[in-house]
C-alpha cells in the first residue's frame, strides 16, 4: 500500500515563496497539500471541471466565492 506524503510526492514551487505536494493525482480526483506563507495568495480563476476542498492546519483563509470573500 502507498502512503502519500510530501516526504515521497512530486514537489513543485508556485507564486511568491509557495510549495505544493501531488498526494494523488489522477483523471478523476487529485489530492494536493500546499503551503502558503503568510500575506501570499493565489491568482483568481475558475475551474469548469474540477471541484476544490481547502483544510487548513494553522492560519486564517479568505477565499471568494461568487463575488463574496469568505
């Protein structure tokens, strides 16, 4: 049985100082664990195919949502 981890999974760098780990990634569900410093943030864009699910350990996230942040 494979355990995900980001001791084993693919590695990627993106935006200002930001990690991303692939869990899992596959055609119908990816699973990525990223690591986001304070102040930074993502572009914002749309996805047509893919659903999200954000868990976060510490920290605060504000996220928009249909024109409203959350």
């Amino acid at each position: 049985m494979h355990v995900a981890s980001i001791q084993t999974a693919e590695h990627y760098t993106w935006g200002d100082g930001c990690d991303g780990w692939h869990l899992l990634r596959g055609e119908e569900l990816s699973v990525i664990q990223e690591r986001m410093p304070p102040k930074t943030s993502e572009v914002a864009h749309f996805h047509t195919r893919s659903r999200q699910f954000f868990y976060v350990i510490s920290g605060t996230l504000s996220i928009l949502l249909a024109g409203k942040l959350h």
